[in-house]
C-alpha cells in the first residue's frame, strides 16, 4: 500500500493511505496533491499539508463560516479570503447574505476541487450571490472600496502565499473594509503543536479590534486534533451571544448543518487555562478567558 506521510512538526508525522492520485502537480504558487483515501475520502493537500478531506471538512468550513455569521446575525456582505475549495463559500451562502466575494490567489487550486472535490462547494461557485476573484487577498484589501459586514480568512499556513494574511497591516486592512459591528474569523493553527501561532495571532488581531477571542474546532486530519479559529469584533461578548439569541438566528440554519448548533458555538470558546494565549489572560484590561460572558 501507498502512503501520504504528512510531517508538520518534528518527531511526528500523521500518514493516510492513498488509494488513488487524482492529480499531482505544482501550479504558479504551490504542489498540489488530490487522492482517495479509503477513510476520508478524497484528500486535498498543498505543499504537503492536508488541507481538507470530503469526510470532515464540514467541520472546518462550518465552524469557520457560522460562528462569525451567526453572531453578527444580520451580515450582508460576506468576502472570503482564501478558501479555493469553496467549503466556506457553501457555509456562507447558507445565510441570507446578499453578496459572498472570494478572493483566492491560486485559480488551479478552484479548477482543480470544482473538478475532484465537487461536493465540498456543491453548487456554491454557481450561486447568482457567489463573486469569485483570482488575485492576492492582500492586494483586494488595499484595493477595494466595498465594506464587508463578516470577513473570513480561510487560508494556508502561515508559510508561502498564505504568509502575508497573517500580518498586522493585512487586520488592520481588514478592520478598515468591515461596516460597524463587522467581524473577521481566521484559522490559527494546531495550539497544541503551534501555541506560539495562536498568542501572535491574537495578539495582531487585538491591534486592530477590541474584542479578539479563540474558539475550537476537533478537525481529525489537522494533526494535532483541536484546531484553533479566532474571531474578532467590536466586543468579545458579541462574539458569543446568549444561547435564545442563537437559537433564534439559527432557523435558516436548521437541519442544514452537521457540525454547528447554538450550543456548539457557545462551548467552541471554552478553552483549558493551557490552550488559553497568555496575553488574554494576563491583561488585567481583558476580560479574561475564563469568563465566559453571558
Ligand atoms: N480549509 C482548508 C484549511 O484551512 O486548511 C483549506 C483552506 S483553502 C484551500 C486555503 C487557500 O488559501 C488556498 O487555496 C490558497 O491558495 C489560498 N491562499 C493562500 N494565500 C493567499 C493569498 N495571499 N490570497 C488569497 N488566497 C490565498
């Protein structure tokens, strides 16, 4: 048997038997690798780094698109950075959002899942709603003058292309593109393999808003189990309404996801004391992680 051996951190690896390439190339910014996995289906993977599999990227793509959605509660404009397979883009457009714009530097990497991975967008590209651009996400931002109510970045690792969507000046971009309330939500890594990626993560957030907070998400092919997302605001407490607020924005929402309910979005930002990014806990400003709000 073949395997796909995936080593992110030293003196570990996590390996997933391949049953059949589908494709294996490099386009203009990274290699790209689809295979079948007898487990997880078919598995996307850019420079050597998993990416999603059919089997549990709801998980990902849900926690990352609702969360955010779902607490501001009445987006409009919704742009993704990143997120070429089109998993966020299906999650979005889930809502009554009126314009869902996705800006992905690689259109190798669109082509290539609307061709293997169709399910994961699922007619999501072809939604009258739907705007996909080709281009750097840090260029649009600086570009653009269109306001977004809910911005996503569902990005690569810091590392490569992805690197720049990590940086204090791509935030404080992003704050300037958000209407008042607007929220971002970014992914941040394994904390239990990266805590350092999560603290600076938050930290740059908090640069530009005045409530940053983690929440978690157990995806099983990110090595390192919990992976963490941050969401970001003008509040922390907006970032986690009460549960009857919720459960009331959620009717769109109903039977239609797999992974997110009310209740997860609430217990998503409960975090052990050794997950929890220090600054958070230390500054006597914050309102701590271990309080949870309302
Ligand atoms: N959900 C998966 C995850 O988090 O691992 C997949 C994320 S999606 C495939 C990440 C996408 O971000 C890639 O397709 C990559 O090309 C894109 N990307 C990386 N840097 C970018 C940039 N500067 N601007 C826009 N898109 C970028």
């Amino acid at each position: 048997m073949k395997w796909f051996q995936e080593t992110l951190y030293e003196h570990h690896a996590q390996a997933l038997s391949i049953g059949a390439v589908l494709h294996q190339g490099r386009t203009a910014f990274q290699d790209v690798l689809i295979f079948e996995n007898a487990l997880f289906g078919k598995v996307l993977v850019l420079d050597g780094v998993v990416q999603l599999t059919e089997r549990d990227n709801h998980i990902y793509h849900e926690m990352i698109a609702h969360v955010p959605l779902m607490a501001h509660g009445a987006a409009r404009d919704v742009l993704i950075i990143g997120g070429g397979d089109g998993g966020t883009l299906k999650e979005v457009l889930k809502h009554p959002v009126e314009r869902a714009v996705m800006v992905e530097i690689d259109g190798e990497v669109i082509a290539l899942s609307r061709r293997h991975l169709p399910a994961v967008s699922d007619g999501a590209f072809d939604d009258p709603r739907a705007s996909v651009l080709v281009m750097d996400g840090t260029r649009y931002i600086a570009e653009t003058g269109d306001k977004f109510d809910v911005i996503i970045i569902d990005s690569t690792d810091p590392q490569g292309p992805g690197e720049p969507l990590f940086t204090p000046a791509f935030y404080a971009a992003c704050r300037a593109r958000l209407r008042p309330g607007g929220m971002i939500a970014v992914q941040s890594g394994a904390p239990f393999f990266q805590p350092e990626e999560l603290e600076t993560v938050c930290g740059r957030l908090s640069g530009s808003f005045a409530g940053v907070r983690p929440f978690l998400a157990p995806v099983p092919t990110y090595a390192g189990g919990m992976l963490a997302l941050v969401a970001a605001g003008d509040s922390r407490d907006a970032l986690r309404p009460p549960r009857e607020v919720l459960q009331a924005r959620f009717q769109p929402l109903e039977g239609r996801t797999r992974y997110y309910t009310p209740e997860v979005h609430r217990a998503a930002f409960t975090l052990a004391p050794s997950f929890e990014p220090a600054f958070l806990r230390e500054d006597p400003a914050s309102e701590g992680l271990l309080k949870t709000g309302s």
